[in-house]
C-alpha cells in the first residue's frame, strides 16, 4: 500500500462519513469510520465507508479488540482493504498520542485522517482535512498540496 498515488473517492463516501460524524457530534461525541475499496496498480478506489461498533466520548472512540477482529473478518471475506481510518475531533484537527498509539490500521502507506469540528464542514473542504500517512511505523503528517493531489475527488 505504500505504493499508491491515487485515491479515487466519491463525494457520495465523504458525504456519508460527514453525516455520520455530525450525528455523533449533535451529542458532543466523536465518530470514527473506515474507508475501504480495491487497489489497481498504485491506484486505490475507495469503494465503502464502514462504522465499526465503537464506543465514543467528547474526546475519544474506542474500538475494542472483537470489533477489530470483525474489521479484519469482513475485509478478508470481501476481498477488500482498507487504506484509511476517519475520526472527528470535536474543534480542531490533529493526531493526538491517543491516535498514534491505539490506531486501528498498520499497513505502511495506510492513511489517518482527522476530521474537525464534529465533522461540521463542506463535503469538497478536503483542505480541512489533517491527513497523517503510516511510514516507517510513524504517522507523518502530510502537506495539504499533497493530500489534494493524492485524493481525487469524483462524482
């Protein structure tokens, strides 16, 4: 996966994930969500939001270990991957040591991206998003220019 160069997602996916967030953040609680599809010669198409069982807090989410186990059963069985965990953040967007230490992925190349305000932004403000890339067993974040170039955004 770290060889990818091109996500393909559909507003119909952020929108969705936007939606879901928001809900969560009407009762002041954050919301995580998994993007998941297929890669094609560096290429990876994101294809389904998911949303695991998940227990969630002003500040926090937890996934316990038999969600976890569940994520990994339903990827296997779909023949998919996943290439990028989503969580919102009730102000601003960043990755806490929380988030480096209990992340959900572990694939290098694999993307972690945080969502502000409860999710509470346009479906095309991308440049809000803080996206963090799994490198070296580190969550390096990512320029913006970068992200806007990795992400193609489609109809």
């Amino acid at each position: 996966m770290i060889l990818i160069n091109k996500i393909i997602l559909s507003y119909s996916i952020i929108e969705k994930t936007l939606n879901v967030f928001v809900d969560y953040g009407q009762a002041n609680l954050e919301a995580f969500a998994i993007w998941v599809g297929k890669e094609l010669q560096n290429i990876f198409e994101i294809k389904e939001v998911w949303f695991p069982e998940q227990e969630n807090t002003m500040i926090s989410y937890y996934i316990s270990d038999i969600n976890i186990h569940n994520l990994n059963v339903k990827l296997n069985k779909e023949k998919c991957s996943a290439i990028a965990q989503i969580h919102s953040h009730p102000g601003d967007a960043f990755h806490s040591s929380v988030d480096d230490e209990h992340s959900i992925l572990s694939i290098p190349g694999s993307f972690s991206i945080v969502i502000p305000d409860y999710g509470n932004i346009p479906v095309n403000a991308i440049d809000e998003w803080v996206v963090y890339r799994l490198i070296d067993g580190k969550w390096i974040l990512q320029k913006k220019k970068k992200v806007i170039k990795l992400f193609q955004i489609t109809t």
